[in-house]
C-alpha cells in the first residue's frame, strides 16, 4: 500500500454550496482575517444539520427519536458494498435481487445522479431515488446504512413518499447518508468510515465519507 487508497466520497463545503431547496445556502465568513490585523484566520459557518455529505438522524422524523450522537458508532465505520443502479428513475427491489443484501449490511447505491448532479450550482431534479417498495426490501433485509448519491433518499415529487421512506428506514434501525458523490466509484466492497459530527441531539450530522477497496 503505497499512495492512500482512500476515496473521498463526500462534498466539498463552501460558501453559497446549495442544499435541498428548502435549505439554506451555505454561508461561510471570515470572523479572524490576518488582511484585517487578525493574527489568525477564523471562519464562521451557516448551514442545515442537511446540506453536504450527512447522516439523519430518528429525530429528523421522530421528534422523540434518537438524536445523531446517539447512534452507535459501528454502524458508520466497517465493509460497505457500492450497488450500481441502471435504472435511470428510480431504484426499485427487482434490481436488488441479485445483490444477495444481507443482515447488517451497508449499501451505498452508486446510481445515474453521481455522473452529473454535483456538476450543478442548483437543486435539480428529478433524480434517480429510493422507491417506496425498494426501502421496505431493505428494511426487511435487516441492513445498517444506506447511502445514496443525492439530497435525499426518497423522490421530490411525491413528499409525502419521500417521507414514508425516510421513516421506514429511521423505523427500521437504518442509517441514512445523503449527498454522496461516487463519481468514478467501481461497484463492489468497500471499507467505509464516515462518521457523523456529534451535534447533541442532532436531528443529522455532517460526516467526511471515504471508503477504499476490500
Ligand atoms: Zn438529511
């Protein structure tokens, strides 16, 4: 093992990064600038618990529900295995079939979003999501964590979907990481970390998402 084999698979953030479309811009500040006088740089930071790489939390549907720092931290660091989808709408239980998902299991599903969405400066749609069926498939396989390559896990044109969908996993003992980018990512297994920041009863939680070949 020469150069790191680590992949980042996670945003960049910056000032006026976008988010969802009903999140807020990203607004980075300087509140230390050396060019003023300061003797150090120092950067304040807005943003959503949900813009840029992330995990949600139960709370984000369950007000009483585990908060991010709440979460046990195996669930974020161990083997992951990336699915490419074909299908070019939406990822549904026929195309997991094949993949033998099995209890415990992380998925980060590498599908059409990953080629083009991040290219963008706004919120685009529609993207490849998680069906209804596809999350219930999941849930009844037991796995840990999904991941997939956009905003959210459920579509944008029916909420109310995208809602049951969330809660089916959060329910269901399933973490969820958002805005992965897997650009360039080969399906197969992964070693991955990607551990959320510890906001004290975060609703979500930023995380550096990288992975590298078993
Ligand atoms: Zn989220």
């Amino acid at each position: 093992m020469s150069k790191s084999e680590w992949i980042d698979i996670s945003l960049p953030i910056y000032h006026g990064m976008i988010g969802g479309p009903r999140d807020p811009l990203v607004e980075m500040k300087l509140i230390r600038d050396p060019a003023k006088g300061d003797p150090v740089t120092m950067s304040q930071v807005t943003m959503s618990c949900h813009t840029g790489t992330h995990i949600d939390a139960p709370r984000h549907f369950f007000p009483d529900g585990a908060g991010i720092d709440e979460l046990p931290l195996d669930t974020f660091i161990g083997p992951a295995q990336v699915i490419e989808i074909k299908d070019t709408v939406s990822i549904k239980p026929a195309e997991l079939e094949k993949y033998n998902i099995k209890a415990g299991d992380r998925i980060l599903f590498k599908t059409n979003n990953s080629s083009w969405v991040y290219d963008k400066e706004t919120f685009q749609t529609p993207y490849v999501y998680i069906t209804k069926e596809a999350a219930t498939y999941l849930v009844g396989k037991k796995i840990r964590l999904v991941g997939i390559d956009y905003i959210t896990v459920g579509g944008f044109e029916d909420r109310e979907d995208n809602r049951i969908v969330h809660k089916n996993f959060l329910n269901g003992g399933v973490a969820i990481m958002e805005e992965l980018n897997l650009k360039g990512v080969k399906p197969g297994r992964y070693e991955l970390i990607a551990v959320p920041l510890r906001f004290r009863k975060g609703d979500a939680g930023h995380a550096r998402a990288i992975i590298r070949p078993l």
